[in-house]
C-alpha cells in the first residue's frame, strides 16, 4: 500500500502447511487494513479493512 506504515507483522500457518505473513498497516488515510503476504511469492493474498 503506497504510502502505508506497517504497524504490526506475524507470521501465519496457511491450509496445506504452506507460510504466510498477516501485517496490519495503517494507510495514508488513517484506514487500517490486515494484509496477508504468501510467504513464498510475496503476493498480497488478502487486504480487508481492519476494526478498530
């Protein structure tokens, strides 16, 4: 997310045994969004705004 500051990063297990990422980043409009990362392609599998 252009401009984003990541605010907290963990690691997660995925179906399958695979690994991924699962950060909360705060964007450039104060809306907080729970963002996973594949661990293996670095794709952004999932972006949901995340309540406060």
């Amino acid at each position: 997310m252009p401009g984003g500051k990541v605010e907290s990063l963990h690691p997660v297990s995925v179906t399958g045994g695979g690994r991924a990422w699962q950060a909360v980043v705060l964007g450039p409009d104060g809306v907080r969004h729970a963002v996973t990362v594949d661990g293996a392609t670095l794709a952004i599998t999932s972006n949901t705004v995340a309540g406060d």
